[in-house]
C-alpha cells in the first residue's frame, strides 16, 4: 500500500538525518495517514479513505467531503476518489434539475 494521501496527494518526502558532527545520512519523512470514514451528504453513505490529518483538516475547512471533492481538481485525486467525485456531481446534478 502505497504511503499517499488519496485527497491531497501528499507523499513521502526525503531528506538527511544531520549528526552533531554534520554526518548526513538519507532518511524519508512519511505523512501521517489515516483509515477513515468520511460522510458524504449527497450519497447518504460513508466512504473509506486512507487520508492526512492535513487532508482531514482541509476537508473540514471547507464544509465536508462533497464540497471538498468539487473544488478539488481530478489530477491531485486517488483513482478511488475521483470515482466517488464523479457518483456525487450526478447525484447533485439530479438532485439541481
């Protein structure tokens, strides 16, 4: 399972552990994902995401997980969230007309 937050895209970065004696050493910093289940009000359900705490607080911020999906841009979205994106613009779009 790859360490990639599925709304923000965030990764793995990679840096140096730095010794008193300025030794560097290779190291990876690894963002701090979590298994959750967001509610998503135009689908009436939940969804499982592997998501950042950063990405949690974002989705938050902007008012839960539909809003968050519809300002969000489809190449910065997991395969699997892009899917949930698309169920929840049609059900908005039928819920609209």
């Amino acid at each position: 399972m790859s360490r990639i937050c599925e709304l923000t895209g965030k990764g793995r970065q990679v840096g140096h552990n730095v010794s008193h004696a300025n030794n560097k050493t290779k190291r990876t910093f690894l963002p701090n994902l979590q298994n959750v289940t967001l509610l998503s009000e135009a689908l009436g359900r939940g969804v499982k995401l592997r998501v950042s705490t950063h990405g949690l607080r974002s989705v938050e911020h902007n008012g839960g997980l539909d809003n968050w999906l519809m300002k969000t841009g489809d190449d910065q979205l997991s395969a699997n969230a892009r899917k949930v994106k698309k169920e929840v613009a049609k059900k908005l779009a039928e819920t609209a007309a």
